[in-house]
C-alpha cells in the first residue's frame, strides 16, 4: 500500500490533510495497524490527557490494537480542519462499537498533528467520550 504523498511533490496543507484522512480511514476504520509505519516518524511524540509519551512505532500498533477494542471500526467524520505551518487542527466525530459492552460508541477528538516530512511527528490529542459537536 503507497503511503501519503511527498512534500516535495505537493504542499504541507494537501500532505497535512492526506495523513489526517489515512489515520482515519486506514488506522481506524480498516484497521489497518501497519498503516501506522507510513503516517508516523519513529519514533512518535503523543501528548494526551494521560500525559506526553515518546513511542515506537511497534509499541503504539500494540496501544492501538488495545484502544480498538473500545472503538471498533469506526467511522469518522472530520468536523473541522486548519492548517497552519507544520500542523493540522482538527475536530473530528467517530462512532463505532464498543466491543466490551456491545453498544455504539461516539468519541468527539480535538486534535494537533506536526507534520515531519511525508509523517505525524506529533500529536496533541483530547477525547470527549459520549460527546457530538458535530450537530
């Protein structure tokens, strides 16, 4: 499977917005963990509500897998996107099963990713579980 187009060849903005859509539909929705090796540099810089982690690429496929469980195929409407310089600000509307309840699951993120190259570098992320600001 190609990965995302080359800076070189095309602009931040398109290649901001060309990973943001791949970690959406490929990661989370298909599924796709090895997807992670062509969006994000190794290794990866995450801050969360949990705190800021440095994570190879192989440690946070073994995170994902676990977090997919919470949030099985998903899919995931981009609200909102900006880009500006090296980073995409997103608000983004997921919704999928819960595969320990059984039942649908809505998370609202609000998102920061630093685009390194043809890669996620980083990424500021919050979740807003049982939350729609999409409406």
């Amino acid at each position: 499977m190609p990965g995302p187009p080359s800076t070189t060849l095309r602009g931040v903005d398109d290649v901001a917005r060309s990973l943001l859509r791949a970690w959406w539909d490929q990661v989370w929705h298909a599924g796709e963990l090895d997807a992670v090796d062509d969006l994000l540099t190794d290794p990866f810089v995450r801050h969360t509500s949990a705190g800021s982690e440095t994570i190879s690429r192989a440690a946070y496929k073994a995170k994902l897998a676990t977090s997919q469980r919470l949030l099985y195929r998903p899919t995931t409407t981009i609200d909102d996107e900006v880009v500006a310089g090296d980073r995409i600000w997103a608000r983004s509307t997921s919704e999928g099963l819960n595969l320990d309840t059984e039942r649908v699951t809505t998370i609202t993120w609000l998102t920061v990713h630093r685009v390194e190259g043809d890669r996620f570098a980083e990424a500021w992320i919050a979740a807003l579980t049982g939350v729609r600001w999409d409406r």
